[in-house]
C-alpha cells in the first residue's frame, strides 16, 4: 500500500484534539481518524479513547473470511468506543458531553469498507473524479434532508455546522457504513474537517492530481499546507491511500 499522513493542530487551536491510527497489515489493513470535541482538553481524549479502543479490538480480530465478518468486526469496536467514552464522561465530571468523530477505513481482498459517525469525511479519488463517500451527520444536513426536493439555503442557518451524532455523547449510537469494489488506480482520502472547511473539493482533487505520482505522503502534506494557507482555523487530519 502506498500511504500518507499527517496531523497539524492547525494555525488558532492551542492542542490537536484529532487522534489517528494506521494498521496496514493483514488480514485486512485499516485506518481510523477521530475529531475531538469538548473543553479542557476533554475532546482530545475522547478522539485518543476512540482511537485506542478501536484500534486494540480490530488488531486482535484474525478471523475474518469475508467482509461482513469485518463490518462486524468494526461496528463492535465503533460501539465499545462509544461506551468507553460515554461511561467516562459520566463519571468525570470535568469531561461531562466530550465525545468525538469517528472514521474507520478497511480494505479486505478487493473490498473498501468505510464505516462514520460525525463529519470527518471520507473521499474517493477515481478517474480524475473526486465523490464523498460519507455523509456529513450536521445540523445543516438533517435540515436538507428534512426539505426534501424543496430548495434549502443551509449557509444562513444558525449552528449548520454542529454535529448531530458522535461517539460517546449518547448511550447509543448510530453509525454509518458504505462499500465498494476498489480499483488498483484509487485514491482514499480521509480527514478531518479542517480540510473540508478550509479547502472546496475541486481544490483539493486539483491537488492530488498534481502530487499523486510524487507520493501519497506528498498529496498529504500538500492538502494540508492549503488547509492552513487558507486559514488553518482548525486541527486537520489527513490520511491518503493508493491501494
């Protein structure tokens, strides 16, 4: 696999809250990111707690045979990480509402699996075509949702931005997953939304099309430095994959 990362906190942030894991061994490799959110340095061990858990649990998991047995592998494990962080935030009173994104990336033979809760995003880079593979869980989103074929101007909404799911907030979560065959050809992306906030998707396939034949690791450090160049208002978290 040729791969690519990095973590910057970003040009205003005092501390990363971002946290990121990369397995790329088999039987399947996977790669997970996480968005903290919470004061006092709360969200920032929700994403480590997060992180941590999942990354422990899918380590151990050397029995899978098909990809389902991983889409199960890796909703246990988003699940045990958001009962780990919501048991916490209970019983610590400093870390009361922390929780986190959550971003869980699988391969298995010519399987990609993505699984989500929040608004770190996964992209597919394919044919010189950039597609968002994962749904953003906003406020905004569930109004457009909510609208239906009605037109919706979500840029004046108030609070568009806050998230509607995250580990470790509720007892209970609900998370996303999405499959496709992969192409020797693609590029998966990963990140956190100090990318997508900062730099528009033409821009940032503009990018990795420059960069894709140097390294993934040039891509990465390329989209980050537009991130901050723009603003850097957040922590960015990028992983770039070339399967």
């Amino acid at each position: 696999m040729n791969l690519g990362y990095v973590s910057d906190k970003g040009k205003t942030r005092s501390n990363n809250e971002d946290n990121f894991f990369i397995y790329d061994d088999y039987p399947f490799p996977f790669f997970v990111i996480a968005d903290g959110v919470g004061g006092h340095k709360a969200g920032e061990l929700a994403s480590k707690m997060a992180v941590d858990t999942i990354a422990d649990v899918l380590k151990n998991k050397n029995d899978a045979v098909c990809i389902d047995d991983v889409e199960d592998a890796i909703r246990t494990s988003i699940v045990s990480a958001n009962n780990s962080i919501y048991k916490y935030s209970k019983f610590n009173k400093e870390c009361e509402g922390m929780g986190t994104t959550i971003l869980v990336c699988a391969y298995y033979k010519n399987t990609c699996l993505i699984a989500h809760v929040g608004d770190s995003r996964a992209y597919l880079i394919r044919e010189h075509e950039i597609a968002q593979l994962t749904e953003d869980h906003t406020f905004g989103n569930e109004l457009i949702k909510r609208a239906g074929s009605k037109i919706f101007n979500v840029k004046n909404i108030d609070n568009k931005n806050a998230l509607t799911r995250a580990l470790g907030t509720e007892k209970t979560v609900v998370i996303d997953t999405y499959k496709f065959i992969h192409r020797s050809d693609d590029i998966v992306l990963l990140c956190t939304d100090g990318l997508n906030k900062e730099v528009e998707d033409n821009s940032i396939l503009a990018i990795v099309e420059k960069n894709k034949n140097i390294s993934m690791q040039k891509v990465a450090e390329e989209l980050k430095d537009r991130a901050i160049l723009m603003g850097g208002r957040d922590n960015v978290t990028i992983i770039t994959i070339k399967a």
